[in-house]
C-alpha cells in the first residue's frame, strides 16, 4: 500500500529524531482504516459472541497499525447501544448488553494489547441512551450515580479487571444528577 509505505517512512523520521516516546494515534474503530485487512462494525462482531473473534479483530488491526508505525489506538467503542435512536452509537457498538459489550470489547483489547498498542476505550462514561450525535449538540445522560455505575461504567470496570484496559477516551458528556454544572 502505498499511502502506508510513505506514512511509516514519515512517522520513523519523526520517531528517529524524538528525544522522547511519542504516542502515534488513530482512530480504529473499524480496524486499521488504511490497512489490507477490512474490519466489520463492532456490532457485527458482537452479534457472534465470539471472543475468539473478538481477539482476532484486535490482533489483525494492531498488527497493520504497527507496520504502519502507531502505537495508540483509540477503540474499541464500549458504550452501551441502549438505544435505537442513538445515531451516533449503534452499529459502532458491540450491542445493547452490558455484559456482552464487556466481554467483547475485553477481548478486542487483549488482541491490541497482545500485539503492542496502547488502547483508549471510549466513550467515557458512555453516551448509548442519546439521541444526540455528541459531534453536533451536547450529550445528557438520564442515570444518577448508581445507574451510571453499574450500567455505563460497566464495560469500563470490566475491561480494567479483565484485559488490563491502558487508557480511556473521555466522551462530551453530562450528567445532570451528578453535576448539574
């Protein structure tokens, strides 16, 4: 591919005359967007309940980012698509269940892990019940801290415990019943 070649060949000039570690980011949500290998929706992915899959999808995106010279991948998504008429989530997410999004998204991010990215879940808490596409107007979620806790946040402890998540995307978000502000 020859838009990867001429990216990698800037990318390591730029990492050959750091004087320090620099994170090279994309967004992954669909893979490696200029990669060989062309990834489904995570939603695809979810409806199987394969974490082997879910690895797989992991493991093939890290694998084509790295040779093009990034270390830091911001996905998999794991708000909760609660909501039909989230436009701004749906098919980007593993499906409506929490436990199912966990498990999923914790078994993508062992398969970046495992082949040297750095991972951002987002988006943090989560923005599944909105209709509001956080790229155009505000997102306001309706939980107080118990829901937001054991449903949005859910994937979020999981993957910490269960894949040792590194990082977390910080999602456009207020919650009113916990900071009106």
């Amino acid at each position: 591919n020859y838009y990867v070649k001429n990216e990698r060949v800037i990318l390591d000039k730029i990492l050959a005359t750091a004087d320090y570690p620099i994170l090279i980011c994309e967004d992954m949500e669909y893979g490696y967007p200029k990669g060989d290998v062309s990834m489904p929706y995570q939603m695809a992915i979810g409806s199987t309940g394969s974490e082997e899959l879910a690895y797989e999808y992991g493991r093939i995106t890290a694998i084509e980012a790295k040779n093009a010279g990034y270390n830091v991948v911001f996905g998999p998504i794991v708000d909760i698509a609660e909501n039909p008429k989230a436009c701004c989530v749906g098919s980007r997410s593993y499906g409506g269940n929490k436990e199912i999004v966990a498990r999923m998204a914790a078994a993508t991010i062992r398969g970046y892990q495992d082949n040297g990215m750095i991972v951002t879940a987002k988006h943090f808490p989560g923005f599944g019940e909105s209709e509001v596409d956080n790229h155009i107007g505000m997102v306001y979620l309706s939980g107080d801290e118990k829901k937001i806790l054991e449903h949005e946040m859910y994937p979020y402890t999981y993957t910490m415990k269960n894949a040792d998540l590194s990082g977390v995307m910080m999602g456009h978000i207020m919650i009113p019943k916990i900071d009106p502000v």
